[in-house]
C-alpha cells in the first residue's frame, strides 16, 4: 500500500504536469511555431498536439483530482497525515474550481484567466513543497 500511495502521488503530479502544458505549448505557437510556413509539417504536428492538450485541458485537470483523492485516502491511512500534502490539495481544489467557472462562462474575461493561472502558480510551488519535505 506504500508503493501504491507514493505511485499515486508521482501520477496526480504528472497529471497536473500536462493540464499545465496548456500554458507552455500556447506560448511556443505563438512565440515561435506560428511564424513557420503554413505547409512546414512540424507546425502542422505541433498544432494537432496543441489541439488535443488545450480540449482534453480540462480532463487531465479532474483526472489529477480523482487520483489525488486516491493518493490522500491511502497516505493518511497507511502513512501519514501531510500537512504540506493537504495545503497542495486545497490549493489544487481552489484552481478547480476557477477553471471550472471560466469554463462554464458565458464570456471569458482576463480577471478569470488570471484567477485561474495564480492558483496554479501557488499549487506548483505547494506541490513541490510537499514532494521536497514529504511532510
Ligand atoms: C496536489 C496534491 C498532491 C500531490 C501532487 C502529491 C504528490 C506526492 C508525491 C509525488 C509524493 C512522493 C512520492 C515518492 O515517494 O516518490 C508524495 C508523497 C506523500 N504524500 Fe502526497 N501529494 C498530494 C497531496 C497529499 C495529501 C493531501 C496527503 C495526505 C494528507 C499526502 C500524503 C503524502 C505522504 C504521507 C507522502 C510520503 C510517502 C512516503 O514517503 O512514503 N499527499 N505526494
Ligand atoms: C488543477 C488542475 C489544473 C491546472 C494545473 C490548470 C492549468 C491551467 C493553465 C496553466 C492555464 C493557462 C493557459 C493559458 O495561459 O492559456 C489554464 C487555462 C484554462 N483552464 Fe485550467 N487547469 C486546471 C484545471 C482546470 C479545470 C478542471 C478546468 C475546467 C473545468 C479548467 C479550465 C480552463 C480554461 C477554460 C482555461 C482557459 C482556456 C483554455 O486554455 O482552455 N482548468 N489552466
């Protein structure tokens, strides 16, 4: 049950990994990616990829939810109860949530992206908090 806890734990990180991607392959289309020839075949690929991680974005989100929830059951039952763990898990529930009422919006504004981004800023930091101390 250890090794499954700490399995879980590496899984919901990389999960949040990819819905952070969302940020990082936007800026390399448009900084770079988007001044290649429309026929270059890498634009073509990049932008299939960029496609499936920017519509599915919302997915590995709650995915990385649903596997936390299963990470936290089995550390606090049969490791310990983590006080950096519970800080990263409010702070991802709170990004969640932003992500959540920007998706459901009738109009996007910057404030919500904003929101949204702040919260992943903190529950980065938190996260690594919590892998680095394992407290
Ligand atoms: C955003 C939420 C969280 C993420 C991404 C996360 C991720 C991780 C990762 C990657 C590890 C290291 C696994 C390894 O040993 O290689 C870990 C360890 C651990 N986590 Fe979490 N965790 C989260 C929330 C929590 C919560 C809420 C708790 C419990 C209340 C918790 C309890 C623990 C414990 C006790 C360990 C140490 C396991 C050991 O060293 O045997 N985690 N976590
Ligand atoms: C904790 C998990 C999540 C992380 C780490 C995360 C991360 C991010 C990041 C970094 C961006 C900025 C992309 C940009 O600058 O263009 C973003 C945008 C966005 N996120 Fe999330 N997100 C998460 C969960 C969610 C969920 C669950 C939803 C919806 C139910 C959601 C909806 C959105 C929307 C609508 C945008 C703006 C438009 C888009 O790029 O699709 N996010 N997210």
């Amino acid at each position: 049950m250890t090794l499954l806890g700490r399995a879980l734990g590496i899984i919901t990180a990389v999960l949040y990994g990819i819905a952070i991607l969302n940020f990082f392959i936007k800026w390399g289309n448009r900084k770079w990616v988007m001044k290649l020839p429309k026929e270059s075949a890498f634009r073509g690929e990049y932008q299939t990829v960029m496609k499936f991680l920017v519509k599915n974005h919302r997915f590995f989100g709650l995915g990385a939810a649903v596997v936390m929830v299963a990470h936290v059951t089995l550390q606090i039952l049969f490791q310990w109860v983590s006080v950096t763990g519970l800080v990263a898990a409010g702070i991802a529930v709170v990004t969640i949530i932003l992500g959540g009422i920007m998706f459901k919006a009738k109009k996007r504004t910057p404030a919500m992206l904003w929101a949204h981004r702040s919260a992943v800023i903190a529950l980065v930091i938190a996260a690594a908090i919590h892998i680095i101390t394992r407290r």
